[in-house]
C-alpha cells in the first residue's frame, strides 16, 4: 500500500462520512439512523461492491468506528433494565 492509496481511501471515508448527514436529511418517509447510512455506505465503497477503498489501508480506522459504533448502542441501553428484567428471569426460571 502507498501513501497516495491510502490518502485516497481516507478521503472516500471522509466523504462517506460528511454525506451520511444529508442523505438522512434527504430521505423520505421514517427517519433513518445515520449509522445505517454510515453501514450502507461502508459496504458500497469497500473492495466488493465498488473497490474505491481497500480493507487494509483503513484497518485502524475500521476498528476505531466499530468501537463507537458499541459506544453508541450502550447509550441506547436503560441502566435500570437489567434489574428489571433479572428478576423476571430468575422467577421464571423456577
């Protein structure tokens, strides 16, 4: 991998990532999450679909968009769920 390729894959992200944005703006009907978007997008430049960026050039960044991506769901999560929901599960376990 060159620089020159891996600067161009960067940018493919970065533009993936500043339309993301606008192209949930955009569309009609039930919003739809930006992660969807960012997923979509992600699938349809990687080297199966379109090939404009490689896997191994965005390796690190890959990994750092996965951990936000977990980020973002713990945030979705009830911190008073679980202990609803234990005990639920151990009186029907019973």
């Amino acid at each position: 991998m060159n620089l020159t390729q891996g600067l161009d894959d960067l940018v493919v992200v970065a533009l993936v990532a500043a339309l993301a944005p606008i192209v949930t703006a955009v569309l009609p009907g039930p919003r739809v999450p930006q992660v969807v978007i960012f997923l979509f997008g992600g699938v349809l430049i990687g080297p199966h679909v379109l090939g404009l960026a490689e896997t191994s050039a965005i390796q690190l960044l890959s990994n750092i968009g996965l951990g936000f991506l977990f980020l973002l769901a713990g945030y979705e999560l009830d911190p008073a769920l679980p202990a609803t929901s234990g005990t639920m599960s151990r009186s029907g376990w019973r």
